[in-house]
C-alpha cells in the first residue's frame, strides 16, 4: 500500500464507543501498520499491561516529555493526560512503515501541523442514538459518563468536518474497514517529518 521510502502516519479519530479499536485492529495487517502505543497519566486498569495498551507515566512525567519534545501530540481528557511519544512513531516512518494513531480531535489537528501529509480519517457512528447504545452495551459505563460521552460525541463531530481529510460512517465494521482501505489505496501521500 505504500511505495514511498516513508511510511504513512495515519489518524483514526472518532468518538468513544464508535467502534475505533476494532477498526484498527483489522487495519493493520492490511494496511502494514504499526499500532503507536500511547503515553498517559491514568492508572492502569486490570489487566492492562504497560507498553502494551499505554505507557503510564505520572504526570510530572508526562509534562516533562513535554517540555522537552518528546510528545507529537497531547490533550487532557476525564482529567488525564494523554499523548503520542515521538520515539513511538518516528523510527517507524523512518524505516518505510506505516503508523496508526488512534487519538481524539485535539490530537489530530497538532499533528497536522507537524504532519501535514498525514491521512487524517474521522469514524462516525450512525447517529447519536446508536452511539448511546453502544455505550450501554458495554456494561462499564455509568449514566452520567455516557451523558458527557454524548454531549463530546456531538462536539467531536461538529467539528470533524472543518480538518479531517475523511469521514467514515461506522454502521458495519467490516465495511468501515474496506472503506479506509480503499481511501489508503487511493492517498499516495507518506508522512513529511518536521
């Protein structure tokens, strides 16, 4: 899927509960990818292995990668800090493979601005009914957490529009996966490192 000595860095964004995690998991042998694993303030829950599905750091850490430039990109989300290490991503590119970040809006418009041929992909959920059933279903999710799901949900898509190069609708896994795949095959772009 890519020809270029770079590899690409693409952006799967959308709201909690969308489906992200599944869609990148079926992106990656496809696609060549390498998943980057995250860095974040908030405890790790059980079963969570560090490096694995984050990086946990505290928080002075965390502003101290910061501080010297090791973060492409950060935003504060349910009072904890979340963020993509550079060391993660860069090596990749560098070497001719693909990276997928799955991050939130506040995170992808940063990376534009550094990345500016990333491939920035937004997923939807049908409507916000959808999304909210979604949430219910997964049984870990308290009323009033959904309740400000919902109203960043909205936001989230609000805005997807104005600097996301695409939006997918997520009715069907296996669709929404042939859809990014075929927006892949058809964006030539690699990743320009800044």
């Amino acid at each position: 899927m890519n020809d270029s000595p770079r590899g690409r860095l693409i952006v799967i964004s959308g709201p909690s509960g969308v489906g992200k995690t599944s869609v990148v998991a079926e992106l990656i042998a496809p696609t060549g990818s390498v998943f980057s694993v995250s860095a974040t303030t908030r405890a790790a829950r059980p079963g969570e292995i560090d490096g694995r599905e984050y990086h946990f750091v505290d928080r002075v850490t965390f502003q101290q990668m910061i501080a010297r430039g090791e973060i492409l990109e950060w935003a504060e989300y349910g009072g904890n800090l979340y963020g993509t290490p550079r060391q993660s991503v860069l090596p990749i590119l560098e070497s001719g493979r693909n990276v997928i970040l799955d991050i939130e809006n506040e995170g992808a418009k940063q990376l534009r601005a550094s990345y500016p041929s990333a491939v920035l992909i937004f997923i939807a959920p049908p409507d916000l009914e959808t999304l909210e059933e979604r949430l219910k279903g997964r049984g870990d999710t308290s009323a009033l957490d959904i309740s400000l799901r919902l109203d960043l949900a909205a936001h989230q898509i609000a805005e997807a529009e104005s600097f996301y190069d695409h939006l997918v609708e997520n009715v069907d896994v296996e669709e929404t996966v042939a859809q990014i795949l075929d927006i892949l095959d058809n964006d030539g772009a690699s990743a320009t490192i800044h």
